[in-house]
C-alpha cells in the first residue's frame, strides 16, 4: 500500500457525501486529536443481485496496511443515511500474507434496498488475540492505543457501495408508492369512520335512545377507533421504518409528511368530538389508557400532538405533497416548466383556517 495521508476525524452532523475516508469520532471525543494510518482501503466494490431463492451479494476489493499484524480482528459495519445498518455487523480476520487485491464477499442478512451504501470498519486493541496484542504494542506510533478503537468510514462518493439494478430500482420505486398509498387510504377510512359516526350522533342516528345519548356506549366506540388510529400512527412510526429500511430512508421527507398526516387525522378527530360534545352538552370523553388491558397499548401512539388547527384543505395538501414525492406522474414531453402553485412546502400555516 502506498503511504497514505493522515487524515483529520470527521465532525459529527456532517453528510456522508461531504465527507473523506474518515475517522468515526464525534465533536465531542477526547481522542480526537490523535492521528493514525488507515490500515485497509476499499479499492472498489460489486453488486450482485441475488439469485433466485439465494441473497445477494456485495464483493470488495480490498488493499491492507503493511502495518497491520495477520490475525487482526476488524469489524465491519454497511453504513446507510449516516447508521450502520443493525444486525448487519459482520467479524473479518486478516489472515493472509497478501496485502493487496483481497477479495471479500459479504452476503447481508437481510435484503438491501436499492440505494448507497458506506463501509465503516473498527479496530478494538482490547479485543484481540495475545498474539496480535502484542504486535500492536510494539506500533503504538502507527496505532495508539488512546485512540481506541481505531475507526474509519468511507463515506466519500468514490466508496459508495451502489446496490440494485435499474430493476431493481424501479420495483422499490412502485413499492414506495404502494406502501404510502396505503397508508393514506388507511388514514382516509379512519377518518370517514370516525366523522361518520360522530355525525351520527350529533343527528340522534347513533349511540341514541330515546333522544339521550348513549355516553357509555360512545365512549367504547371512541376508545376503540383510537387503538385503530393509534394502531395506523405506529405502524408509520414503529413498523415501517422496521420492516422497510430502504425504502423508508429513500423517502425521509414523504415518511414526515406521512407522521405530519396521521397527526393531523388524529387532532382533527379530537376536534370534531369536542365540538359534538359542546353542542350536545355531552361531558368530554378521553378514553385513558388502562396498563392491565393489551388491547390498549397502542393509545400510547394515538397523537394528536399538531400545532395548528387541522382543515380539509390541509390534510389534502399534505397529501398531495406525499404523493409528489412517491408517485410522481410521468413528465410532459411539452418541455414547459409545471405552473407553481404558490404553496408553502416547508410546513404548516393553517393556524387561521376553519374546520
């Protein structure tokens, strides 16, 4: 390996993009001032798709420090939106004589999505055999111990990782729209269901007997649709970003928006039953959650937590900025720009506006 630079840690918050083949400190290190050698570099990298019923592949070229005692043990980590990926990490030993050239072939665990990935590999002194420790002890130079672990990122452009093909890449696209699609249509029933009723009681149609409303059986109606909408807001919160990494880190505005649509639907039904209650005289229902019944745990994620006042034309905006984002219409062949709406896209000015 041809010497190499030192090179200065990267600060915390900075993109990936922006940033070299860097130390993995943070602005608040203590060691960040202590300088050391790259001990591998990643030459390239190559995708390959995953044969039918197997798991795809990520082959790296790898060139090693002349530095570096055989038997050292480096953990590897995929680096995606600035995280390692969990349960991804994987144990490389450097066991051969040859330093340049090593091909490695890592098979994640669980399918990548399409999109950019970065190698992030660690060193931990404490974490080696006596006999490897004992060839570090002898290179405290080239590998203070006071800056264990020795970390670095290859975070620039150069060492992305590129996995997916154009198939590949188009298939996540159609599973973005889908997934959000659905979300919103879930969010569009809730709502309907819940205003329906409401409306029905207010009409003397529902909950009613004899003219007098059915308090008790109201308020069942409203705990339960609760656990359905809180049930809606986890599973954009908790369930999507869980099962679908990829495709939730490739739409990170669409995913708030979506988190920004739930709790308006959420504050918006509050609304609406506050003002049911008012007109009927009807004492305020706010079904508390009861820690003894499972049924109920998901009210922990029913927020209606918006700070404006929540409208019909807003929650249409909202929507129409999601599906922007993730069902894009094919462009006109026209070549005339698309007429500007005037819309703000940077948050929420509904203070003003009614129900």
């Amino acid at each position: 390996m041809k010497p190499v630079r030192l090179f200065l840690p990267a600060l915390a918050g900075v993109a990936l993009a922006g940033l070299s083949c860097s130390r993995g400190f943070t602005q608040d290190d203590p060691n960040a001032d202590i300088e050391y050698k790259p001990y591998l570099e990643l030459v390239s990298s190559q995708y390959i798709p995953a044969p039918k019923g197997g798991k795809q592949t990520l082959k790296l070229k790898l060139d090693f420090s002349s530095d570096l005692p055989l038997g050292t043990r480096i953990q590897m980590d995929l680096v995606h939106n600035g995280l390692p990926l969990l349960g991804e990490t994987i144990s490389y030993v450097f066991k051969t004589a040859k330093r340049k050239g090593i091909i490695h072939e890592w098979m994640p665990k669980k399918a990548l999505g399409a999109d950019n990935y970065y190698l992030r590999v660690q060193i931990d002194l404490l974490d080696q055999t006596a006999k490897v420790s004992k060839e570090f002890s002898g290179k405290k130079t080239i590998f203070p111990p006071r800056a264990n672990p020795l970390v670095w990122l290859y975070g620039q452009d150069k060492y992305a990782i590129k996995v997916g093909t154009e198939e590949e890449r188009k298939a996540q696209e159609d599973i973005m729209c889908t997934f959000y699609a659905g979300f919103i249509n879930e969010l569009v029933s809730n709502w309907n269901d819940f205003k329906g009723t409401l409306d029905g009681v207010r009409e003397g149609k529902k909950y009613s007997n004899s003219g007098v409303v059915d308090r008790k059986g109201l308020e069942a109606y409203i705990r339960k649709w609760r656990r359905q909408q809180g049930t809606t807001q986890k599973a954009i919160l908790v369930d999507f970003p869980t099962n679908r990494p990829a495709v939730h880190s490739k739409t990170l505005t669409a995913h708030a928006n979506l988190l920004r649509r739930g709790r308006k639907v959420s504050k918006r039904s509050v609304s609406h039953q506050r003002a049911v209650e008012k007109e009927l005289r009807l004492q305020a229902i706010n079904p508390r959650l009861d820690t003894k019944n499972k049924a109920d745990a998901v009210l922990r994620f029913f927020d209606a937590g918006f700070r404006f006042k929540v409208s019909k034309e807003g929650l249409n905006r909202t929507m129409d900025n999601i599906y922007r984002l993730v069902c894009p219409e094919p462009e006109e062949e026209s070549g005339e720009a698309p007429a500007e709406t005037g819309e703000k896209t940077g948050g929420d000015a509904e203070a003003g506006e009614g129900r």
